[in-house]
C-alpha cells in the first residue's frame, strides 16, 4: 500500500512538472521566457540554469512559499 501511494505521488509531481515545461515554452513562444510571472523582472540567469521551468524570481518564489 505504502509502495502505491509512493507511486501516486511521484506521478503527481511528474505531471506538475510537465506542466511547468509546458508553460516555460509557452513563454519561450510569446518572447516571455526570463521574465518574472509574479513582478516582471527578470529571472536571474543562475536559476534559470537550475530550474529553466521556473515561472519566478527567487524573491516572489519566497514570498509564495511564506504565503502557502
């Protein structure tokens, strides 16, 4: 059971971040990839080379993350 429910969750999270690239290129496409969704700025090079699917800034990520 426990076995299934590991299973479930690494699906889930899978499918989120499928969802995350989806929407990165949706960006790449409307010449919006590097910019903050949050505040507009851009996205600091540095954490686009470690999370390219990232949709913000480290500060506005932060902030969500207090917020959740």
């Amino acid at each position: 059971m426990q076995q299934q429910k590991m299973v479930a969750v690494n699906r889930q999270a899978a499918q989120q971040r499928r969802r995350q690239v989806e929407a990165a290129l949706d960006r790449i496409e409307a010449g919006e990839y590097g910019e903050c969704q949050g505040c507009g700025e851009e996205i600091e090079p540095r954490r686009l080379g470690a999370q390219p699917e990232a949709p913000l800034c480290l500060d506005c990520q932060s902030r969500r993350e207090r917020r959740d």
